[in-house]
C-alpha cells in the first residue's frame, strides 16, 4: 500500500513537473520499516511507466567513509569513550564531500557520473567502499532521482537548545546513556548534511507512533538472515545494535514528522503500524 502511495504521489508530481531539471525525492523512515523496498519498487515503477525518463536511486549508505577512514573514527571514539561512532550508520560516518559532489552533477546533467557502491559484508561485516573502477556509471542525463537514507530529513537542533532537548528525555532512556556533549558532537554534525535534503523538491517519509518498533523490525530482519544464510545476531545483540542508533530517533525523527522537510506541500506522511500497514496518509 505504501508503494501504491507513493507511485500514485510521484505520479502526480510528475505530470506537472519541468524537466529541464530533476525531480529530487528524498525518502526516510526508520530503520526496518520498509523504505527501500518503497524506494526501489518506486524506481521500478518509474523505469515501467516512463522508459523515456532516466530515473536512478541513490542510498545515503553508498557514501559511507571508507573502511580505512571509518577506522580512524572508530580509534578515535574509543579514546573519548564515545559509542555512538564507533561503527558506521550515524552522522558523521559519511563522505559528505563525494555524496554532495555526486548529486550536484546528477542535479546538473553533467555525465557521466559515477556513483559509489558500498559493500557492508566487506572486513567481516566492518564494510568499505567498493574500488572505483567498480562504482555504477550514470551515462545519460537523469529526469528523477530517488535518495534513501534512514536519517534523511533530520536537521541539526539549534545549539542552544539542545541540552533542553536532551535533558527532557527519559533519565534511565537510552538517549541519556550517552553523554550530552557525544550528541552534540552528531547534532553538530547534521548541519552538514543539509545541503543534501535542500535538494529535495519532494519527500515521502515512514511514520510510526512507536518507536520500539524499530527493534521489533530489526529482530525480523535477523531471524530472516539467520533462515536464509544461517548467521544473523540474536535478540541481546541486535538490542546493542539497536540502541546505537536510537537517541537520534529520539531526538529528530518527531521533529521531521511534525514539520517535513521539503517545502510545504510537497511533503508525503505515510503512517504505518509495526505489521508496516498504511494506516493513513496526508500531505503536508
């Protein structure tokens, strides 16, 4: 249904939009709750319905830091006892500099393009980025781009009110098990992830009431794993795993629900319960 959705919304936006620039889709939703099934079955759709058109998918995961340079993060985190950095996934794991390059020449048809893939199985499951000679080649002038990340959308709080922020969340919660100045360090470092979402001329987004689903999801996704290859983490492991990420729900992802991020009116909500069922929908 949320594919349905979505096609239908693009389709929409499509029969208006002047070509003489890409259309930009941003998606987002938590982890686990579908959004690059939705985002690769929209970039189906686009190809069956509109051959004429060059639509090409971007993942906020292809410009993850190279192994070697993750590394360096990592080394460095444990030294200041900081966890959430130690490992790829959260603000600041990224290689901005090439991801914004990369949609800036996609944005301006200036091809070819190439456009990095990672492989997170690489280093025993650490990931690197794949050699260049193996990136994907955009040859042709691209008409819709469709960018997935699972933090797609969240915007730096402002400074001075951050420590409000994260001094009214639960005190035994997990967004206070990390020390206010490590989450100011990543809230800081999401400023610099704006100029990415600015090129977003629409965004549908996954809405979910509770976010204890996303360990619920992430559960689902290993049992899965563990069927199909025999190897997968157990429930202790995907919690650590989990909660990693999590004061960045915490923090962020109401504040994009509630205000979007395109300009208004070209935001999608799509709200879904833990089965991933659309329960409703709206623009806003």
């Amino acid at each position: 249904m949320a594919v349905q959705v979505t096609c239908e919304y693009v389709d929409q936006q499509l029969s208006t939009w002047n070509l003489s620039k890409p259309l930009v889709l941003g998606v987002s939703g938590p982890q686990g709750s579908g959004k690059l099934y939705l985002a690769n079955h929209l970039l189906v759709h686009l190809r069956t319905k509109y051959p004429h058109l060059t639509s090409v998918g971007l993942l906020i995961d292809d410009f993850y830091l190279s192994n070697l340079e993750q590394r360096e993060v990592t080394a460095k985190a444990k030294i200041d006892g900081n966890s959430v950095l130690q490992g790829r996934g959260l603000p600041g794991t990224h290689d901005l500099r090439l991801a914004i390059q990369v949609m800036e020449q996609l944005c301006s048809r200036n091809v070819p393009v190439k456009v990095p893939i990672y492989d997170k199985s690489a280093f025993n499951g650490e990931g690197d980025r794949l050699p260049e000679s193996e990136w994907q080649v955009i040859e042709n002038p691209v008409d819709v781009i469709v960018f997935e990340g699972w933090f797609n959308g969240y915007k730096k709080i402002d400074s001075q009110i951050f420590p409000s922020a994260y001094l009214t969340q639960d005190p035994s919660g997990v967004v206070q098990r990390h020390r206010m100045y490590y989450l100011e360090d990543i809230n800081e470092r999401l400023a610099s992830y704006e100029p990415l979402w600015i090129k977003f001329d629409f965004f549908v987004y996954l809405r979910t009431d509770n976010l204890a689903n996303v360990f619920k999801w992430r559960l689902e996704q290993e049992a899965g794993l563990i069927a199909e290859k025999g190897v997968g983490m157990n429930p202790d492991q995907v919690r650590v795993f989990v909660d990693r990420y999590m004061p960045m729900y915490y923090l962020y992802y109401e504040r994009m629900c509630d205000g979007g991020v395109a300009e208004r009116g070209r935001n999608l909500e799509i709200d879904i319960d833990e089965s991933r069922k659309v329960r409703r929908w709206r623009r806003l």
